[in-house]
C-alpha cells in the first residue's frame, strides 16, 4: 500500500495542502520532511506521538525526517487556539527542556543508519544570529498583516488581545520552513491540525521568496468518542516521561480506552499492520469483555515509549495487584502502581493498633467504621486479611522498611510511609 494511503487508512490526515502534488513527490523519490515541537514543558505527552509517528512510519517508507525542536520559537509562544498569552520562559528553561525533548525524539526515529537518517535542528540555529532589521526586511515584508490576521488561531485572540510577540509566531515558523527547504531541500511539514494556520505560513513564504511549492500534512487532534481531547492543556496529560507519568500509569491509560475508541487507536499508535488490526478488531467485537485491543493497544505502546522491560513491570504490577498480592511486588513496583493513592505518615510516637491507625491516616472516619471494616473481613495489611481489633502494626509490616499497604474491600487503596 502507498503510504499516503496507509496513513489516510489508519486515520493519519486531516489536512493536505494539494494531494495530488504531494501523492506525485512521494512516489517519485524520497522526500526530505520536518515536524517541529516547541519546548513548553519538559517532556512531550501522548498527544505529539502522533506526529511522531506519523513522522517514523514516513521514514520506514524511505523518506528523511528533520525533527525541529524549537529553541527560538519555544521564547515565544504559539497563540494557535489558545485563551491567553503563555508565560515566557527563560532561555536556560528552555534549552533544558529542548535537550529533554531532543533526547525524547531519538527513541522514535532513526537518527543512525541509511540515507534517510533522521537529522535533529535547533531554529535558534537560525534565529539566534539574524538582526531584528534583517528579519523585517527579508521575511516580513512577504507577509501583509490582512494575510496574517486571517488565520484561525489569531481571529480567536484579536478579541481578547494578542501582543505583537505571538503575533508573529507564525512569520517564524513559516521562516523555519524556508531555512530547511533552502539547506537541506525539505519540502514536506508534518504537524497538528491547530497548527495549520502557520505551517501554510511556511508554503507562502516558500512561494513568495523562493518561488517554490511545499507541501503540508496535518494530522488529527485525537479525541476519544466522548470528544474528549488528549493532551496537557486538558488537565488529562500521559507524558512520555517515565518520571512524570510511569510505565504503570501509561499503562492503565490504555487498559481504560473505551471500546469505541480501541481499535481506532490501534491504527494510529501502534505499527501493527492494518490487517494485524483487522484480525484483532474481529475477536474483540465477538468478546469484548476479554478487551483484547485494550491489552494490544498498552502492549504496543508501553513498549514503544519505554521498553519491553517497562512494559512487562507495567503489567506484573497490574496482575499483582489485581490479585491482592503486594508481597509479589517490590517497594518500587509499588511506588509506580500505588502512585496517586492517599498516602500517610505514620509517626512514630502514635498508636499503631489497627482501628486507631485506619482512624488517624483517614481510611475511614470513625473508630465505629475501622471496627465493622475490620470484623467483616474488608481490611488488608501488605495483602493479608486483618479482622483482629487487637492488631498492632508492627516493623514486619513495614516492606523494605518503607512502606504498608493497606486495602479496604476490593480497590481501595491506602499507603503508610514511616
């Protein structure tokens, strides 16, 4: 299958600037193409992977990606669809997290082997060593403020106020575009529906200054069948940083994908092929309940953000606990499938007795309440069934001499650190 079809089949393409032209320039040789992400936090999240890997199944196909990260434009601020002005950050914020996001995206492509390696940028490269005067004169002056004052994501804020700074966000990015196709003859930009307004920014400038065409995908915002949006303005981020969203949670994340939404979903992040999916879409529609293409769709995805390994301790966490086995696991395991639970320091000098303790760390509300859970048999410590009112927590209880766990009925959990 040609791969613009592939990725209009796996739900890839939103937006194209001419089809047809750009159908032509992928079957004639490769295409040299970038996707850019600003540093606006540390880590990406879930909602970029699907540039990334758009952006890899295009290069498995035999095209070469230039990834973007912007050290200039990350200064700024884009204003596309947003309510407000972002807060500036400083340049040695940013280039941390330029370096964080830089090290992110080299897991995804291939920046070592054949002609297509993946070629990493910087457009402070750029920017950081053009005069205001210079810029104004050999990029401004191909833009008219009508032209700018169309686009979408700038109409949302003239109400509201834009400053000058965000305002010309988009004159940059369609400059970035003009840098790689004049240095490394990139014709092709891949980014998020809601950029779409700068990235034809790019394609103007390319035809205006250089009289050349290039090309633009956009690809979905992904939404869930709730419209639900992913991504970190929502309040609802998977990051791809292990250290802000682990493994586990990741994990979990696809466990709970609606079945409306799973085997989409399979189709736009995994590398699974499109017939691989179709034989999975058919067993999950005749038992759903087995929720076959949620346990795919965390299979695939945890593996591919962070390993085999991560994904397998992802899992064994998860069995475990939905077992009630928290000996099985070790205090780190149980830090990344315990994270989120309420958590209470246990001090030294109270009274450890069972019905005090589940009183003072707030597991339940009353003494009355700790004595009935514990007679009816609905209180576990580090996975064993406590129903003696006499119990005294003791160092045994204590797993590597950090942590109980305490459960009340079937999932609610508790953690006692010391």
């Amino acid at each position: 299958m040609h791969i613009f079809d592939e990725l209009k089949e796996r739900g890839l393409i939103f937006q194209t600037t001419d089809e047809e032209a750009l159908r032509k320039a992928l079957e004639e040789g490769q295409v040299s193409y970038y996707t850019g992400y600003d540093p606006t936090a540390d880590s990406l999240h879930l909602g970029h992977l699907v540039a990334i890997l758009t952006s890899r199944r295009l290069q498995l196909a035999g095209h070469k990606p230039y990834a973007l990260v912007g050290g200039a434009t990350g200064l700024i601020g884009d204003p596309s669809f947003k309510d407000a002005e972002r807060s500036l950050q400083t340049k040695d914020t940013v280039d941390g997290w330029v370096k964080s996001i830089q090290g992110q995206l080299s897991r995804f492509l291939d920046f070592e082997n054949g002609e297509n390696k993946a070629v990493m940028v910087n457009n402070y490269d750029w920017f950081g060593s053009i005069s205001f005067i210079d810029f104004l004169r050999d990029v401004g002056k191909y833009f008219t403020v009508n032209y700018m004052m169309s686009k979408e994501s700038v109409k949302k804020r003239i109400e509201t106020g834009i400053s000058y700074t965000e305002f010309a966000y988009q004159i940059m990015q369609g400059y970035d575009f003009y840098v790689l196709n004049q240095e490394h003859n990139v014709t092709l930009q891949i980014g998020g529906s809601d950029q779409w307004g700068n990235m034809t920014a790019g394609t103007e400038l390319l035809r205006r200054k250089a009289d050349k065409t290039g090309h633009v995908i956009t690809v979905p915002l992904i939404t869930d069948a709730t419209g639900k949006k992913f991504g970190k303005s929502e309040g609802n981020a998977v990051w791809l940083n292990p250290e802000k969203t682990s493994p586990y949670e990741m994990y979990q994340f696809w466990m709970n994908v609606m079945d409306a939404d799973a085997v989409r979903f399979l189709k736009i992040f995994t590398f699974l092929s499109l017939d691989e999916i179709e034989d999975i879409r058919k067993q999950f529609e005749a038992a759903p309940h087995e929720r076959l293409a949620q346990k795919v769709l965390a299979r695939e995805v945890v593996t591919l953000v962070h390993g085999e390994e991560a994904y397998k301790e992802a899992l064994n966490i998860t069995e475990q606990l939905f077992a009630g086995n928290i000996k099985n696991l070790s205090v780190k395991e149980l830090k990344q499938g315990l994270r989120g639970v309420p958590n209470y320091q246990v001090q030294a000098d109270e009274n450890h007795n069972i019905v005090e303790i589940l009183v003072s760390s707030g597991v339940v509300n009353s003494k009355r309440q700790a004595r009935e859970d514990v007679q009816n048999g609905a209180i576990y410590v580090n996975g064993d069934r406590i129903q003696d009112l006499d119990y005294v927590l003791s160092d045994a209880d204590k797993l590597e001499n950090e942590l109980t766990v305490i459960r009340r009925g079937k999932k609610k959990y508790f953690v006692l650190t010391y």
